[in-house]
C-alpha cells in the first residue's frame, strides 16, 4: 500500500520540461466572413501555426506578408515538366540510336539517323524558342 503512493523518481528520458509553458488557453468564435478573413491574414502572413499568427496579432508583434504570383508559379512549374519530358527524349534517344546500330544494316541504319537528325533539330530550334520566351517572361514579370 505505501509502495503505491510514493512518488516516483523520474529517470533520464523523454523531453526535458520547459521553464515557461504555455497553459493558458483561449477560445475564439468567428462568424464565416471574420473566419475568412483571417484565413486570408493567415496564409497572407507565411507563419505555418495559426496559434503563432494570433499571438503576433494581438502582441503586435511585425507581420510579413509574402505574396506569390500565381501565373510565374504556373510557368515555373509547367517548364520543370518540359525539361523532364526533355531529358526522357534524351534517354530514349540514345536507345533509339544503340537499337538501330544493333539491329539493322549500316546503310539503312544511316538513312534511320538522317531521319532522326533532322527532327532532332527541329526540336533544338523549339528548345531555343522557349529560352527566348523565358528570358521575356523573366524581363516583363519577374523584374519587378
């Protein structure tokens, strides 16, 4: 019986408690516009815990506001995707080309290689094309 209600020691592990714990807990309502526009203040303000933005807002605390583009992040996103598309042509490229040297003759492999060549300039002349559209996407919406 006098086993069971003696403290008991505390060991080494587990988290180390802190000097000023946060126990004090609040409760808000909002009606559906405030709640809106709070989520808006919030994502507005990059901080990742809504209990952390309401804290900075009430002990005024400096917020930052980060603001995306969300047309530069759709370009950015679809370029990535062509560049990927681009390199899976790059590797099937070059086992179109170890194929045909394995399977067919010299000569009608050679007439094959023209063929490739020629649309594998045309496709330098697309790749060039969207550099140049990039460069102009850059000057006239990054710039700022």
């Amino acid at each position: 019986m006098n086993e069971s209600k003696e403290t008991r020691k505390r060991g080494k592990g587990g988290r180390p408690p802190k000097n000023d714990p946060a126990e004090n807990c609040l409760m808000v309502r909002f009606t559906d516009a405030e709640y809106a526009k709070f989520l808006t203040m919030y994502e507005q303000s990059g901080i990742r815990s809504k209990a952390r933005f309401i804290l900075a807002r009430i002990f005024g605390e400096a917020l930052r506001v980060i603001k995306t583009d969300s047309s530069a992040l759709d370009f950015v996103m679809k370029l990535s995707a062509l560049y990927g598309q681009i390199r899976s042509v790059g590797v099937n490229y070059n086992q179109v080309v170890k194929q045909l040297h394995t399977t067919f003759g010299e000569k009608k492999a050679l007439a094959m290689l023209y063929k490739l060549e020629q649309e594998t300039i045309e496709l330098s002349k697309i790749g060039h094309e969207v550099l140049q559209l990039c460069e102009r996407f850059k000057e006239e919406y990054l710039s700022e």
